[in-house]
C-alpha cells in the first residue's frame, strides 16, 4: 500500500475547477481531497494530472449502478464523477 503524503508528514492542497469533456464544471475542493485520500492513495502522484484526465480522457465509462463517470488515461489517475458534481 502507497502511503498517503499526510501519512508521511507532507500537506498536499488541491483545489481544483475544470471543465470535463462534456463541458461540465468539475469542482474538487481540498475538504473532498482529502476525504478520497484515504480510500484512494494510488491518485497522490497523479495530483497534477487530474484537469488533464478530465478534460483529454481516452476511455470514459458509465457505472450502471450509480451513473457515475470513470475518466481514463494510460499512466495517469483514474477519475471517479459522479455527475451531481460535474455541472
């Protein structure tokens, strides 16, 4: 398991407004970052990619369960919208 940059002593902020590939406002705010750190450490080192994997993904997939958007790119974090909070 990856350790979270909290886990080590490191802050990390992110504040976060892009506008995804179907022109949705995507807001990532640091009180949800830090929420997803726990249960996701693997996106840490992709804390930069995250506007690029929203805006130029090269798979998007539609959970059927939840209707929630997984945005994909190769070596890159995977993203997890759900679309209350894309627009």
């Amino acid at each position: 398991m990856i350790p979270t940059l909290a886990a080590v002593g490191v802050a990390l902020s992110c504040e976060l407004d892009v506008v995804d590939c179907f022109g949705n406002t995507v807001h990532l705010d640091h009180s949800n970052w830090e929420k997803h750190l726990d249960r996701h450490p693997d996106v840490v080192p992709y804390h930069d990619q995250l506007p690029l994997v929203l805006q130029v993904p090269q798979i998007v997939v539609k959970a059927e369960v939840d209707g929630a958007y997984h945005f994909y790119r190769l070596r890159s974090a995977r993203v997890r919208c759900v679309r209350s909070i894309c627009g």
